[in-house]
C-alpha cells in the first residue's frame, strides 16, 4: 500500500450502525483495501502543475480553424445569404450554409431539433447561419464579417405563459408545447380539506451558465479510410458519435469519437459537444482537412446550454402540528429555441419529468398534484447543469416549507422531522423507499454540528450599529442516480496482463469529478491489486464499450457494478489458475493486495502477477468485460405514478448568514453540508463534491443570472456574468454518512449533482430569517434582498 | 478574445517613452500595470498598434515624504502603496481604498498612475484623489506641468494629458493630525467593481468642529462627483447624528445614477444616502480619535 497515495486529512464519515452523534469524527479504517479511502486523484499532480494538456493546448499544426456565423435576431425568417465576398477571401478553405450538410441537417441529445446551419429560419441569437473554416483563426473572423445575411424578423416569444396562448407565433412547427406532464396521488379535494393552513406561492428562476473553466473546443480529424475522428472535452462521447454519424450520413462505425481532458463540464459539456462536434465534422468533410473549433468565452455564453429557468406556483396544505395533507404545483419550464436535454424519454428521462418528479420535495405527502409545462422560446436553449431541473424545484419546495413552518409556528427543523422520507415512506409518484433512506441520519447529525437549537435562538443584530442581522436557513435534499430511461446500462472492460498490470476501459469521462480515480479503485479493489496497478483508458468510443453519457449521478454507482462484473470475469479464471497451482480449493482463495493466498493457511500464497503469466502462458481468459443496467424504471404517463428512479441519495445543508439591513448585502458565514452517499468510496473526494457543490448552490442563491434583455444576453463573459470566488464561499463543513445502498458497488450511490440542491434554499432560508423578507425571485443579489426587506418592513406596520 | 496585433517596446527612462511616444504619437499607448489595459484590448475596445512597456524604468517607482507632501511615483505598484507603513500613517485613506481594489493579484501589477491615466468612473484611486488636493506631474517634449484633479479628469475614461505626455508623479498633501476618512463601498460581490463608493474626509479645527468636509461619490454618475451641498452642511459645524443624516440625503439628491442589469437607479441612489452616512459616521468616530 503507497502511503503516498493517501490523502489523510480528517473527513467525517459515519456509517449508520455506527452514528454517535456525541462523537462526529470517525477516522476511515486504514486497512489492506482500496475502496473507502481517500486516495489522492490520478489527475491531480499533472492539474496542479499544469503539465496536463486541455484541448487548447493540442498542436494546431495543419488544422484549419472554424468559426460560426451566429444570428443577430432572436427569431426571424433567413430571406437570403451571401458567401462570396467570403469565400473570395485568401485563406479561407471553406463558407458551408445549410445546403452543405451531407446527411441530417439537425442535432441534439434527445430530439435533433437543432439546425447544424439554419436554412429557412433563427430561433434565437446562438443560431449558427453558416460555418467557416480557414488558415488562421484571424482570417476566419474576417471571413464571417464578410458574409451578408437578409433576415425577415418574426415576433419573438420570452415568456413560456406567452408562448402557450393560442395566437403566440409558433417557435416549431409542432408548436411552442414541448412536453406536458402531470403527476396525480391521492385527492386534492379531500386533502387541502383536511388542511388547517393553505399557502400558495410562486418562486421564480433564471437561466444559468455553466461557466465551466476551459472554454469548448473541438478537433474533427478526416482520417484515410474514411473515418471521421472527433476530439474534445466532452462528458457524453457517445451522444456525441451518434449525432456527427447522422450529420455526416455515415454508419456509426464511421465515426470515432475520443475524450480529451475536459477542464469542467457541469452537464454543459452533454450538448455543447455535440453542436461543435457536428459542425467540425461538416467543415473537416468538406475541406478534407483537421479542423478545430474553439470557442471564445462569449460564443459560449451565446451558443451553449443553460440551466432552464423555472416559473413554480405552489400549494400546499398542512396540519397545526405540521402534518402535510396536500401538495399542488404548477410548473412553467422554459425550454429555450431547443429541444436539449428537456423533453421526455420515457418513462422517467429528460430534465423536464425529473423537475415535475422532485417538485414536493423529499416528503410525504398523501394528496399530490403536479402540471408541469415544458415551452419553447426565442431565448438560449436549457439543457442538463447540475441537478437536471431538481436545483429548480428545490428552491421552491424548500423555501414553501420553511413558509410553511413560519405559518404554523414550528420550528424548521420540526417540520421536516415530521415529513420527511424514512425506509418505506412512499413519494409522490407513489414509490415506496424500500433502502437506504439516510435523510433522518443527515437532519439529526447536521443539526448537532451546525448547533442548531442554540444558533436558534440567536438570530438578530450582530452589531452595535444595529444594522446587520444574522439568520440560519435549513435545506433538505434528495437526487436520483441513474437518469430514469430504459437506455441506461453501463458496459466495462477489465484487461489483465501477465505482470499483474491493469488496463481498464470505460465510457465514463472525467471532468474534474473524479471518475478517473474512483473507477479504478473499484477495480483495484475488485481484482486484489493496488490501485497504481490500475491504469484508465481515455474513453474512445473505437476502444471502449458504451457506457452512456457521464451524468445523472451515475457513474460511480452503475459503471462501478460494471466494472466490479468485468473484474469478477478475471479473477475466476485467475483464482482457478491459482487453485491448480497452489492446490488449494477455489473458494478458499482470497486475492488482495497483489497476492492470492488460502484463507486458512495464508503461508500458501502466489504473487497475483505470477497467477496472470501463466494465465496468460495457457490461455485462460484474463479480459473481462462487465454490463450493468439499474433496476428498470416506471411511471406511468397520466398519472405520473411509478418507480422512476431506483436509489436516491438525501442530505441537509444548514447556513448561517449576516445581512445588511440598510444594503441588502448577504454573507454567507458558516455551513455544514451531511450527505447519505450510501457508501464514500473516496471520502475526500465526496468531500470535494460537496464543497464545490455548496459554492456552485451559494451562487445560484445570490449573485448567478444570465440577463437578457429582448432575446439578447446582456452578461456574456465572466466580468458580468458573477459567479462566487473563493472570497464569497465560507468554510464549509461535510459530513457523509453510509447508509448502504443494496444495488451500489460497495453500497455506494450518487453524489455528483447533489450538493449544490440544498445550498441554495438553505441561504435563501437563512436570509429569510435574518431580515424578515423572502426573495422569491432569483438571485438574491443586494438589490432584490433590500427590497424584500422593505416589502417586510411595510407588511410589520 | 485575442487583442490584434501590435508592435512592443520597452523604455528604460522617462525620456526613451517619450521619444518612443513622439515616433508613434497617437498609435502608442504606454503600458504599466497592464491591468485594465489589456482586458481591454483583449475585448479589443483598445486596438493600440504601439505598446511602449514602461515596467522598466525603476526611477518612477517611490514612496516617500517630502515636507507635508507623499510623492509618489506613477509606476508604484498599488499593492506597494497599500502595505507602505508611510501611506498608512500619513494618508490611510489612500491605504484603505486601494486596498479595495480587485483582487491581491491584481493590486500586484496594477499601479497608481495606470489607474489615475485610465480614470475609470468606478475605480477607488481617481476617486479618493479627487478629496485629497494631490498634483499630477506630467512630463512631456516641452517639459513638465503639473495639474489639479480637476484639470486631470476631463470625463469618462478622458484625462487632460496629451498624447505625448506621460505621468511621471503624484504629489499628495499629509493629512493633519485628527483629520477623520473613510472609504466605504458596495459591490455585488467581493473585489468587483463599486455599485457605489464613497469618500469622506472631514478636516478638523479645535473643539470638535468641522473645518471642511469633502464627500466624492462614485458610482452615481459618468464621473465621480463631490457632493458639495452636502459637504456645506457639515462646514464649521461640530458634526452630530442629524447633520449625518442630512448630508447623506443631500448627497443622494446630488447623484445622477443610472439602471442598468447590477442595480437599478433607485436602488444606487438610496445606497448613495447610506454609504455617505455611513462613511460620514466612520470619519467622524476617527477624527475623534475613535
């Protein structure tokens, strides 16, 4: 065991058996295996030094460099384009319209909605018109200044409540209703009867960016043969590969597509690749030449995904003691120009059902309705960011209880004692929990480290001034893994070799989340071999089996059972060959750390790599390949009742904040985060999930909004467009706690997305309990908090 | 975005950048600091196609006191003025603000004179300069002038240097003994930009009683402002909680904020009244040696 390799700073980590709540910190038990300790990332040294090559960093030599000609209306009608002053130019190679797609002239990760290059009409200002690829990313600009396009404007749509009226000009030909759904439980009637307090409130959200660190690019490489090599950062290769096949008109094995180091992705990196993708490979087809694409910053803001924004009215009826009895949402969801990762792939995939799905909240509730409406507009499309439409719903869910709460005059915390999800409770969509269900386990322990009763009871002025106040703010959370589609199966090969080195081939992409060390301590683990005999291969879709998209949280848990499946397949032949050569019945073998030996005499023993060689002399298989797929999933489409996810992971996040009385500014002062992650096959990484996920939710509370302003956005880079920096993020306290998923590698279940859920309505709570007033419409920045705060103070007189 | 092409030059003494200046004239621009120059020839809102790097000349990087003056070197880097034990004591106003400036890393690179020729409305040197009496020495072909801040700053982003004129030093009078500052701000988040930001300083005489106040706002206009009839309600006046009030409700009239997707006008000018109030009560709690 390297020593080296372990990161042993203190994480807390409480296994359910074992949760003494007097004694939070537990130090992870050092033994013989790899799983469950915090070994430092594959990646780290070589980010951290900077000696990792990101796709900006590639060679240019012989690439020709792309560029897209974006519309300059939010929705109009392309009357005419004209390239040849373009194409005149000296340097450029090509100026593609739509009439140059050699085979489908749309994309898309579930509907192919979206043009490669409009032809008869722009749905929104990110719209490509028509591509360019020349010598110098110089001569490309130049190029796309010289290209004359006539447009005829058509009336735009912003507003999804617009875009469903009748006469609302139609954004599609299908109309500008993408997806209706609804989810029906129990009696509405019945239940809001038995209510002794009904609230209803609308909470409002805008479009986010990603604003991932490294900017989208990609390299299309026509190889000899015909084949159409794709590069580049990218978190769903092969999304990706069946989208250029059908732009290209080519049969999937004419497509290679390799991941390249991807410098953050945040479900921004599912779509982005395959617009950039599709239209390198139609500018590389055309010139017969390497072509990159590379975005700048604003092109980014422009063209990519967003967060969809969300208009949610709610509900809700409660019991003096606080019992929930009825839960009514309406949903208006805008979709954007694009179809993206919104509309449904039944029964349970798409952003869109999974916002309707999670809209009550981890709660029980008897009586439940939900209309979700998923619209088309003239603005930038939404996609998958983080959470797939439950970051959304959980502002809303979260701050109505905490209403709620106030309302009744109960305590927030008591509130969601009383509700929230135990083993056996059933969801909206009628679900029953039947595992892992470590919501209490997170409330309780959160609320002793984050002290709560006592900070309870002392909120209010913090100085002599009397103008700043400070208030705490609860946040519960719950997240699937796995993506609720019947395509949701992960495949992996494991390659022993006869030193007792390992290569392991999966689909599952890194983006800064840590894949590429916590697969291969599944595998390590698996094998009995440590982890540095582990190499990972750069998922590529010529190599490595489908795995499906690198999202929903799934990754860990659906590719790590692969993987555990694939080993397995290995160590058989493996043990049986040791069993021969150590005379020594099978089921007695134990393989661990890098040796094979007899549990009852463990004198008797071989080194793994001896067993591999000989495998490898006689023939015996030492490639395994493993298929997982979750549970299947289930809702039914009228009723919105099923089983649509099959494990979730649930948290409580707990905030202290200061507010300005006279500004309106908010600081975020303290915070602990506790997570049920089933099991933390690397507690430093779920650490750093956490944190990151907090600061991610903390930005979406308080500063994060794209503005837009008649279709055009008005913060297009990074100076305007806010996100937190390490100055606004407080410290951060996590705790995990294991309570064991039966369907998870080790117990494991998802963490990825999770964090940032709870984070944002924990400080919008907070706040609330500072200074009296509630933002419903997001963010929180000073402004809309100081008029909140007035609105409070004129409601006091 | 990649700013377009340009020549580079570096000038070791003041007289090499500005003969450089006189061969290039109006295509040259000096570069110091670099930091709001090439963010925005990056945005290519700057495309200069001459850049005369004057990092080189260490004659222009100082602190020091003269008499009852500071003299500062246009090339001294903002981090140096911040941390300067002289500044401190003798102009912590000065300290204060640029210490409100961006980032550490930024206030690195960035220095006192870049931020003074590049008189951006919504930055913390041109503003705290406008309340302290300082000289702009310029050095020009026909020699050197010095100018007030009201000569220097001509509007946005315009001052009154010539085209082949360079600011070599800034003169800043010592504040007196019992002289009460502050410099307050709001941001939208921490080391951005000012929504708004206030300057106050309020020269004492014996007794207690205000000899002359300034308030520089900044923020609430296309350049910063003195709120000058709030200033005259606090003149020769021992200054108390009322009068606090009603300057900052004055200096509120006196701003002409406007809306755009950070804060709405409304929201500036309400904030205008508070962090004058705020920044008046700072200032006085210091001259009383509070």
């Amino acid at each position: 065991m390297s020593k080296e390799s372990d990161d042993r700073r203190e994480v807390k980590v409480l296994t359910r058996e074992k949760l003494d709540l007097r004694q939070l910190v537990k130090a992870p038990e050092v033994g013989p295996s790899v799983v469950g300790r915090s070994i430092v990332r594959t990646d780290a040294m070589l980010k951290v030094t900077g000696r990792l090559d990101f796709g900006a960093d590639y060679l240019q030599d012989g690439f020709l460099h792309g560029k897209i000609l974006r519309s300059s209306h939010p929705h109009a009608l392309i009357k005419s384009i004209n390239t040849k002053k373009a194409k005149e130019l000296p340097g450029v190679a090509a100026v593609l319209t739509a009439e140059s797609v050699p085979g489908r002239n749309g994309f898309g990760a579930i509907i192919p909605d979206q043009p490669v290059i409009c032809g008869d009409k722009v749905r929104f200002v990110g719209d490509a018109v028509a591509l360019v690829a020349a010598e110098t990313e110089k001569i490309a600009h130049q190029a796309l200044e010289l290209i004359e396009v006539e447009y005829d404007p058509l009336p735009p749509v912003f507003d999804p409540r617009e875009a469903l009226k009748e006469d609302a000009p139609k954004i599609h030909e299908k109309g500008n209703l993408l997806s209706y759904n609804k989810l029906r439980k129990g009696d509405m009637e019945k239940g809001f009867a038995q209510a002794d307090v009904i609230l209803e409130r609308t909470y409002q959200v805008p479009f986010l960016d990603h604003a991932y660190l490294e900017p989208d690019i990609c390299m299309a490489i026509p190889k000899a043969d015909g084949t159409m090599l794709v590069e580049g950062p990218m978190q769903a290769p092969f999304t990706v590969r069946r989208n250029v096949n059908a732009v290209l008109g080519v049969p999937i094995n004419k497509v290679r597509v390799r991941q390249i180091p991807m410098g953050g992705g945040f479900g921004g990196k599912e779509d982005s690749p395959i617009d950039l993708g599709c239209r390198a490979a139609v500018l590389a087809y055309h010139t017969r030449r390497p072509v990159r694409i590379a975005l700048e910053r604003e092109e980014i803001t422009l063209q990519t995904s967003k967060r969809h924004p969300m208009i949610m009215q709610i509900k809700i009826g409660a019991k003096k003691d606080g019992t929930l009895v009825a839960f009514e949402g309406v949903i208006y969801d805008e979709q954007g120009a694009y179809a993206s990762m919104g509309p449904v792939i039944p029964p349970a995939g798409g952003s869109h059902i999974h916002a309707m799905v999670m809209m009550p909240g981890p709660y029980e509730i008897p009586n439940v309705k939900v209309d979700a409406y998923l619209c088309y507009t003239n603005h930038p499309y939404g996609g998958a960011m983080r959470g797939f439409g439950a970051p959304q719903v959980h502002v809303a869910h979260e701050q109505i209880m905490d209403e709620l709460a106030e309302a009744l005059n109960i305590n927030p915390i008591d509130i969601r004692r009383k509700n929230g999800f135990r083993e056996d409770s059933a969801t909206a969509t009628g679900q029953v929990l039947e595992q892992s269900v470590g919501l209490h386990d997170t409330l309780e322990v959160c609320t002793r480290a984050f002290d709560w009763d006592r900070r309870y009871q002392e909120t209010g002025y913090v100085d002599e001034g009397k103008t700043k106040r400070r208030g705490i703010g609860i946040g519960l959370g719950w997240y699937r893994t796995s993506i609720g589609t019947n395509n949701d199966a992960c495949g992996a090969n494991v390659y022993v070799h006869e030193d007792g080195s390992v290569l392991l081939y999966t689909g599952i992409t890194e983006m800064g989340q840590g894949s590429f060390t916590v697969l291969p301590q599944i595998c390590a683990e698996e094998l009995g071999v440590r982890m540095e005999d582990v190499r990972l291969v750069q998922p590529d879709t010529d190599v490595v089996p489908e795995s499906g998209p690198t999202v929903g949280s799934r990754s860990t848990t659906l590719m790590g059972n692969a993987i555990i499946l694939a080993a397995r397949q290995v160590k058989e032949s493996i043990l049986e060959m040791a069993s021969e050569m150590l005379m020594v019945p099978m089921d007695r073998l134990e393989s661990r750390d890098r040796r094979i030996y007899d549990r009852d005499n463990s004198g008797k023993s071989l080194e793994f790599r001896e067993v591999a060689a000989r495998c490898m002399a006689k023939g015996k298989r030492l490639i395994g390949q493993g298929w997982w797929a979750p549970p299947p999933p289930t809702l039914d489409p009228e009723t919105g009742q099923g089983n649509p996810y099959f494990v979730y992971t649930y948290s409580t996040h707990m905030a202290e904040v200061v507010v300005d009385m006279e500004t309106g500014e908010v600081e975020v002062t303290d915070y602990v985060a506790a997570f049920d992650v089933g099991k933390a096959i690397n507690p430093k990484a779920v650490e750093g999930q956490i944190e990151g996920g907090v600061a991610m939710g903390l930005g979406y509370a308080l500063m994060e909004e794209v503005a837009l302003e008649g279709g055009y956005i008005q913060n297009l880079n990074l100076k305007n467009y806010l996100i937190p920096t390490s100055l606004d993020v407080p410290d951060i306290e996590p705790i995990i706690v294991e309570v064991e998923n039966r369907f998870g590698p080790y117990g494991a279940k998802g963490i990825g997305e999770m964090p940032n859920l709870p984070a944002t309505p924990a400080i919008l709570n907070a706040i609330a309990n500072a200074c009296g007033g509630r933002v419903r419409t997001l963010p929180a920045d000073p402004e809309r908090v100081f008029w909140a705060i007035k609105e409070a103070e004129r409601a006091v007189r | 975005m990649k700013p377009s092409a340009f020549e580079y030059f570096t000038a070791s003494t003041v007289a090499e950048a500005i003969s450089l200046l006189e061969r290039y004239e109006d295509e040259a621009k000096i570069i110091a600091g670099g930091q709001s120059l090439v963010p925005m020839m990056n945005f290519r809102v700057a495309q200069p196609e001459v850049l005369i790097d004057i990092n080189g000349i260490k004659e222009l990087d100082y602190i020091r006191q003269e008499d009852d003056e500071i003299v500062i070197g246009a090339l001294t880097r903002e981090r140096d003025l911040e941390l300067s034990p002289l500044v401190q004591e003798k102009c912590p106003i000065l300290a204060e603000a640029i210490s409100l400036i961006g980032h550490a890393s930024i206030r690195t690179r960035g220095t006192i004179g870049g931020s003074l020729v590049h008189a951006d409305p919504a930055a913390e040197i041109p503003l705290t300069i406008y309340g302290l009496d300082a000289k702009m020495k310029v050095v020009g072909p026909s020699g050197e002038r010095t100018l007030e801040p009201e000569e220097f700053f001509l509007s946005y982003l315009t001052t009154s240097l010539e085209p082949l004129e360079i600011l070599v030093e800034v003169r800043i009078p010592v504040l007196p003994q019992k002289t009460g500052w502050s410099f307050v701000e709001l941001t939208r988040r921490r080391g951005d930009f000012y929504i708004v930001a206030v300057a106050s300083i309020l020269f004492m005489e014996k007794g207690g009683v205000c000899k002359e106040a300034r308030i520089c706002l900044g923020g609430v206009g296309p350049t910063s402002i003195r709120a000058e009839e709030a200033e005259e309600i606090l003149a020769g006046q021992v200054i108390t909680d009322e009068l606090i009030e009603k300057a900052g409700q004055k200096a509120a009239e006196a701003a002409d904020p406007e809306s755009d997707y950070h804060a709405s006008a409304e929201y500036r000018r309400d904030m205008t009244r508070v962090f004058v109030q705020r920044g008046l009560a700072e200032a006085r709690n210091r001259a009383k040696g509070g």
